[in-house]
C-alpha cells in the first residue's frame, strides 16, 4: 500500500471502535432527523439509498429490541412498560412527527430505542 492509500484509510480505521461501540438504535433523535431531512426530498426512493436504508434498520433494530425485552418482562411474569398488540403498523409520517415531539435541546441525549420506548408506551399503555 502506498503511503496515500494509508492515509485514506486512517479515518476509517480510527473509527471503527466509535463505530462498532454503537448497538442499532443507540443514533440520537438529532442525528437521525438530519439524516432523514437530507433525504425527504427523494421521497419514497429515499429507502433505496444507502443512508435510507440505514435510518430504517436503526428503527427495526429498536424496535427488536423493544420486543425482545417486553417478551422477556412477560415471561418472567414482570409488569411491562406498555402492552403492544403483537403485530402493528407504524408509518415514516407517525415515527418523524413522535421524534419531531422532542424539544431540540434534548434530542441529542435520546437514542432511537429510547423514542421508540417512549412512543409504545404513548400508543399501547397498559390496562390499570
């Protein structure tokens, strides 16, 4: 390798641990609205886009881990946070209006999986 291909690949390498440390569903609300607002003039072919792409499996990642954790509360016969259906629909117009919800001062301290949380307990509390 040349020395212009190390320094190519230098940022890459140093970022792989920030990279890596991040679980699905861990980018902030603020990062996420900005990557969504530099693509919402695709419209729907913005999910065809890499940078779509991702921003959807950051959402299905929170969403499994929503699940995986309330079905565990259940069958450990704990009280859950809220009590989806098992099967529900959530359109991009709902998911950006709950994230827009976050006052901008907060949303780079909320984490997709925390708004995701936030919005089933808001859609799906459970019976007192």
């Amino acid at each position: 390798m040349t020395s212009r291909t190390h320094a190519l690949l230098l940022p890459l390498v140093l970022a792989a641990p920030l990279l890596c440390a991040m679980a699905p569903g861990d980018m902030s609300v603020a990062a996420f609205l900005a990557r969504a607002g530099s693509l919402e003039r695709l419209g729907p072919l913005a999910l065809a886009t890499p940078q779509g792409l991702q921003l959807k499996n950051e959402v299905v990642a929170a969403g499994k881990r929503y699940k995986a954790r309330i079905d565990a509360e259940r069958r450990a016969g704990r009280k859950t946070t809220s009590c989806p259906p098992e099967s529900g629909s959530l359109t991009p117009e709902q998911w950006l209006a709950h994230l827009r919800g976050y006052p901008a001062r907060v949303r780079s301290r909320v984490s997709i999986y925390a708004a995701f949380d936030a919005l089933m307990k808001k859609r799906y509390p459970c019976p007192a």
